[in-house]
C-alpha cells in the first residue's frame, strides 16, 4: 500500500511516499525557519500562507524522487493535529482534495503518534510495548506504548514543554528561533562546573515535569552575569552547558523512573529535542549499564517531517480505518483519544 503523508501542524512542510512493503520510498522537507526568525517565534499566518505554496510542488518533488506515478498512491495521510489551526487546515483540505480526485482514502494523523512512530522507520527499530518520551517544542510526555493506539500517559510536562524551555533560554541568550540546537551548539564550549542549574521535580515522586522554574533560574544567571559587565561569548556558553545540563539529567531520571516503575527495558525518544546529543548519549549510557536499550529515530525524522505522519497514516489506512470526508482538524487533541489498530478481518 502506497501513501502519501502531509505534515503542516507548523513551520515545517514534510511531505513523503511510504510503502507498507518497500518502505520510506521519498522524502522532503521545507523549512520555514527563515520565515519567522526576525520575529522571534512562529506567526501562524505566516506559516499557514506559506504551506500553501510549497505542499504541492513538494507533491510533486516526492513522486519524481521516488518515481512513480500519483496514480500509484493508495492513500493519502495528514497531520490533523495537534499544532496550529490555520496550518493544519491548509494540510487536512489539500489532502482531501488530492484524495477526492485520486479516489483513494484520506485519514487524519495526531502529530504525536506519528513523531512517537517515527523510529519504526529505522532498520533497527523498538518492539512493543516500550516506554517513550515525546519530547518537542509543543509537548513533554512520558508514555507507555503497547501498540499502536495503545497509549497511557505516565507524566507529561504541568507547564513548558523541554523544546519550549530550550527556546526561551535561547532567546535570553540572543540566540535565533528555534534555540534548541544554537544551545547545544554553545554548551559544547561551555565550562563545565561554573554553573549548576536546579534539577526541576526530580526529588519529588511521580513522572510529571516542569521547566518553568528553570526557565526563572537561567533568567536570574543571565541578570547576574550582566551586572558584573556585558555578557561574554564565555558566559553564554557556560550558562548554555547549565541549562542544558539541568534539562537532560531531569529528563534521564524520570526516563528510568518510568521504566523501572512499568518493569519495562525499551524506551524510545522522538520529537525535536531528541535530536540532542548530550540526551542520546546520557540516556543510552543509563539505559546500557541497567540492561535496557534506547531507540530514537535519524535526525532528519527527529524534528517535524512527512515520513512519521506517511508512515503513521499507513499503519492506520492498511487496517481499515478511515475519516469521514468533513473530518476536522484537532488543535488540541490528547493521545490518549487515538483508536487501537485493529487489523481488517480481526476481531
Ligand atoms: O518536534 P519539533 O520539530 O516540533 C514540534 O512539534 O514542536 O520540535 C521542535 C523543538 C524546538 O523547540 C527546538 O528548539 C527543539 O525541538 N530542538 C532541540 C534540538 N533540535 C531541535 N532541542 C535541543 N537540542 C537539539 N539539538
Ligand atoms: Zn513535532
């Protein structure tokens, strides 16, 4: 079953071709980072307006790439939420359109299920039921995976997401939109001991987290510095290594926590922050010394792309399931809600 997968839930156009036996077949991507980095954050209209220009010739890059035919195309699956309103709508309607006129199924993807997914795409990918931290600019969640569709929430962030975090501390360090990787970039320079940053929650039980009390602390650091003189290239760098430190190891012990408490040993990582280094690498050493085992997918499908939401909308499609034709798009929409794959001619 060939599918086509549309993401617009924000500044990212991903559109790619999955195959349910060949596989990820083509994939592209339009970032609109240069669109919104003199504002400082995403303008929803901005970003809706610009979808509509890249989506379809983006189609088209994706069918020569792979070289096949739209007639080819089974399905059709898009990003019906969460994310921004107007970016969603652009991504649900031409996604209906293209099925309406190829006369193939359409079926709306959550976001989150297919960044979750998205390391199924690897050679060497997770079986179930596996722990997974979702973490991106929108979202900080542990859950408990059993299947597709089969999710718990085991804790989730009462406050700003870890890639939100990374975002503000970035900004109050002059660093462009989006800060997650210009803080990683710096920490790698930075002086290792100057500062220690509080590890938010972590000595409280349960698997909640919270950044904005971290997000206070590095504001306070920034402030002291700039009492003594103006901030240094070196301040930046060591407060980045600080900041990053603190969100990582918090990140690390709830992970174990959550897996020692569902006495599982696969935990997998996705959304943009798992693009971070310092995360991977602390994690799998963790993981490796408790007999455990980290999966997280390439870096190019850590951030928003098509190939997750293609491959998301596949497993779905290839079950059976589909949407009606006025189907809306959710902005806000918990996991939780998601139906169970459950295989045509099962049950
Ligand atoms: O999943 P994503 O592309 O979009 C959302 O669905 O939100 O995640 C974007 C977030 C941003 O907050 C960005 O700063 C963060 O992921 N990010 C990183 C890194 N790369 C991207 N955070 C820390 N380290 C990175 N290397
Ligand atoms: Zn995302």
């Amino acid at each position: 079953m060939l599918i086509l997968g549309l993401e617009t839930s924000c500044d990212e156009t991903g559109v790619a071709l999955y195959d349910t036996e060949r596989g990820l077949l083509a994939d592209a991507l339009f970032s609109q980072v240069d669109i919104h980095v003199e504002y400082g954050g995403v303008v929803p209209e901005l970003a809706s307006r610009d979808h509509i220009r890249k989506t379809l010739p983006l189609v088209e890059e994706v069918l020569a790439q792979a070289g096949c035919d739209a007639a080819a195309i089974d399905g059709v699956a898009y990003t019906a939420g969460p994310g921004l309103v107007g970016a969603l709508m652009v991504g649900a309607t031409l996604a209906r359109a293209l099925a309406w006129g190829w006369g193939v199924p359409a079926l709306g993807v959550h976001h989150m299920e297919g960044h979750l997914l998205a390391p199924m795409l690897e050679d060497e990918h997770p079986e179930y039921p596996f722990v997974a931290l979702l973490v991106s600019g929108g979202h900080t969640q542990l859950v408990r995976v059993d299947g597709i569709g089969q999710y718990r929430i085991l804790g989730e962030s009462l406050d700003d997401a870890a890639g939100e975090a990374f975002d503000k501390a970035a900004k109050m360090l002059g660093l462009p939109y989006p800060g997650g990787p210009h803080i990683a970039r710096l920490a790698r320079q930075g002086t290792p001991g100057r500062f220690t940053f509080p590890r938010p929650m972590v000595n409280r039980p349960g698997l909640d987290f919270s950044f904005s009390g971290l997000k206070t602390y590095t504001l306070n650091t920034v402030a002291d510095c700039r009492e003594a003189r103006e901030l240094s290239e070196q301040d930046k760098c060591d407060i980045a290594l600080a900041f990053e430190e603190a969100v990582v190891a918090t990140l690390v012990i709830k992970c174990r926590r959550a897996l020692r408490q569902e006495a599982l040993d696969t935990l997998v990582i996705a959304g943009g922050v798992s693009a971070n280094h310092k995360l991977r690498e602390q994690l799998a050493t963790a993981l490796s010394r408790e007999g455990g085992r980290v999966f997280y997918p390439a870096p190019r499908f850590c951030t928003d792309n098509g190939a997750m939401i293609a491959y998301a909308g596949a497993q779905r499609l290839q079950a059976g399931q589909l949407d009606e034709v006025a189907a809306p798009v959710r902005p806000r929409w918990p996991m939780e809600e998601l139906p169970p794959l459950v295989a045509v001619g099962a049950g």
